[in-house]
C-alpha cells in the first residue's frame, strides 16, 4: 500500500503537493509539539525526494489532552 500511495504523489508536481499540506487543508500536515508527524508521511517523503526542505512547511500542533 506504501508503494502505491508513493507512486502516486511522485506523479504530482511539487506545488501541489506542498498546498495540500497547508493548514485547514483536508490533508494539512499535523504534529505534535514534539515533531511527531500524524498525518502527510508520504508527501513529506516524497518531498525530501525532490531536496525540498521540509521542515520550513507549516503545520497543524496537535497538542495531547491533559
């Protein structure tokens, strides 16, 4: 299943693949304070692929509940 989503973000231009990470976006990338990443794991790879600095992206800071 990796593989197969991989194959298809590799189809998209880099563009769309960073606009579909952005907050409030269905998709957006969410982590933790801590870095930890919940959700855009295959974009973010394909990404670093293309030397893409990833960690300049914003993101969604989930925080745990106290």
């Amino acid at each position: 299943m990796r593989e197969v989503k991989l194959a298809a973000f590799r189809r998209l231009p880099t563009e769309i693949i960073v606009s579909s990470l952005r907050p409030g976006e269905p998709g957006s990338l969410k982590s933790r304070p801590d870095g930890t990443i919940f959700d855009g794991h295959h974009r973010l790879a394909i990404l670093l692929e293309r030397g893409e600095n990833i960690d300049a992206l914003p993101r969604e800071i989930i925080r745990k509940d106290t």
